[in-house]
C-alpha cells in the first residue's frame, strides 16, 4: 500500500477514526529513541534552571 492510497484512506474515515488515528502516530513517535533522548535532555535542563518563564516569553513577544 502506498502513501497516496494511505492518505486517500484516511480521508474517508470519520472524525473519530482519524482521531484514533492520529494518537496512534503520536503513541509511536514517542517510543522513539530520539524523541525519548530529546524528552530527557528537556528535563535535564528545566531541573538545572534553563528555562523561560511565562513572563519572559511575553515580554519577547512584545518587543517584536
């Protein structure tokens, strides 16, 4: 089965089967050996204080 055929399939299903559908492609991207090494490194850093603060993107922002 291609990808056009995959795609045109999952254009005929309803909302809650696409649904479905897309938390089943989140669920296996996130078993991923990257996504799980980019998760840790995250955490690591949130846990040493690199972070930005819901103020500071804010003021970011503004200043664009």
């Amino acid at each position: 089965m291609s990808i056009l055929e995959l795609k045109q399939g999952i254009s005929r299903l309803s909302q809650r089967e696409r649904r479905e559908i897309q938390l089943y492609l989140l669920r296996l991207k996130r078993e991923t050996p990257a996504w799980k090494r980019a998760t840790a490194k995250k955490i690591r850093d949130m846990q040493a204080g690199k972070f930005t603060t819901v103020e500071e993107l804010s003021a970011r922002i503004r200043q664009k």
